[in-house]
C-alpha cells in the first residue's frame, strides 16, 4: 500500500454493487491492524473494528451459508480467525478487492495470489460452530468503539464466538454501573445504552471460563 498506512486494501464480498449492498470487508494497511466492516442490512451502517495483527498481509473470508468468517496470516499458511459475521445474503454474491482511503487522495494497492475457490478446495478447516475453538485460534480479545464515546458504546466479541460471557461496565472505583449476562456470544456487536453515565473514565471486563479481560474507554458528554 501507497503511502503506507495511509489507507486500507484488502477484500470483500458483497450482495451486489449497490452501495449500500450488505457486505463484508477484511483489510489491511501494512501496519498492526487488520480492519473489518460489516453491513448486515441494506443501506443500514457499516460496522468496523480493528484487530491486533502484526505483520499480517494474508487474508481470507470463508462464506458457509450467512456466516463469514475472516482470516489473517503472515505467510499464507498459518492462518488465524479474527472475524465472524452472520450476513444473510443471495446464494450468488460478489467477491472482489477493496481499497479506500483515510482522506482525499490517491492510495495504490498490490494485489497477489488473489483466488476465488470452492470451500473444499481451501486449506482451511471449517470452524465447528458447537465446539469455535475447533480450526479457530483463540485470543481472548474484544474491541470498544467508538471510543471515546458518546452516548451508545459496541463491543466486538467476536474471538468469543459461541461462548458465555458476563460483560460489566466498571467506574474508576473498580464498581459495576452496568452489567449484562451473554448466554452465546454471536457476531453483532453487543452495544451498551450510555445514558445516565457521567462523563470520565470506564473500563469494561468480559469474563469466561477461559479467563477476562478488561479495556478502558471514556465517556465524553
């Protein structure tokens, strides 16, 4: 990519090429980052997040039915989930390469090793929805955006997927103010109602059997 870091290409998938066609993106900016946007109703918001992905210039979606699943890897062989997504879309769809940019300007992408196959074809183990640690790396990781926030806070628990959670929302004295019991974690986002919150600092903590983990984000009104 063409000024580096200054835009995103990757792949996508899409119901058609309307502009707000549902769809799925996987990107990157040969930074830190792996970038998804998923629109899962037509014309409705794209949702984005970001992921921590060294060196990872791979990518992959896999479509079994409406659910998508993204990959990234470093070499293109070892490949680790970094996304899911349940996008209900036509049996024929369209796949292709995305490249955006930050601000006004050009950005120019090198595409390689770019395929389009048949699921049986792929080196690449379906995920067993009813056992997500099967061909699924898992990292115990969650995404907060926007943040700062305003007045309604996403949390992206997709390396979750399929799990129970319970996810609190903590003041600066360590105290629940909200908290939400997740029977099966799925691929939309889970959004928080700020309204009532002061502004300030929060943290939010997503625990499982397999451990927790705690982010910071901040209110600003």
């Amino acid at each position: 990519i063409n000024p580096l870091g200054q835009g995103w290409a990757g792949i996508s998938m899409r119901e058609s090429e309307a502009p707000g066609s549902k769809k799925v993106e996987l990107m990157v900016n040969l930074s830190n980052f792996v970038r998804r946007a998923v629109r899962t109703v037509t014309n409705g918001v794209a949702y984005p997040a970001q992921f921590f992905r060294p060196q990872a210039t791979w990518l992959r979606i896999v479509r079994t039915g409406n659910q998508f699943i993204g990959y990234a890897s470093t070499n293109g062989s070892s490949w680790q989930a970094v996304m899911a997504a349940y996008v209900p879309m036509n049996t024929c769809i369209q796949a292709g390469l995305v490249v955006t940019n930050y601000n006004a300007g050009n950005v120019i992408a090198t595409f390689d090793n770019v395929e389009v196959n048949e699921y049986n074809n792929a080196n690449l183990q379906i995920p067993d929805t009813d056992n997500p640690e099967q061909g699924i790396t898992q990292n115990l990781d969650f995404s907060i955006f926007p943040n700062p926030v305003k007045e309604k806070v996403h949390l992206d628990l997709v390396n979750y997927y399929g799990q129970e959670a319970k996810v609190e929302m903590l003041n600066q004295l360590g105290q629940p103010v909200l908290q939400r019991q997740v029977n099966e974690i799925g691929s939309s986002p889970e959004t928080f109602d700020l309204n009532g919150l002061s502004s300030g600092t929060y943290f939010i903590r997503v625990t499982t059997d397999k451990g927790d983990k705690v982010k910071r984000f901040l209110i600003v009104k």
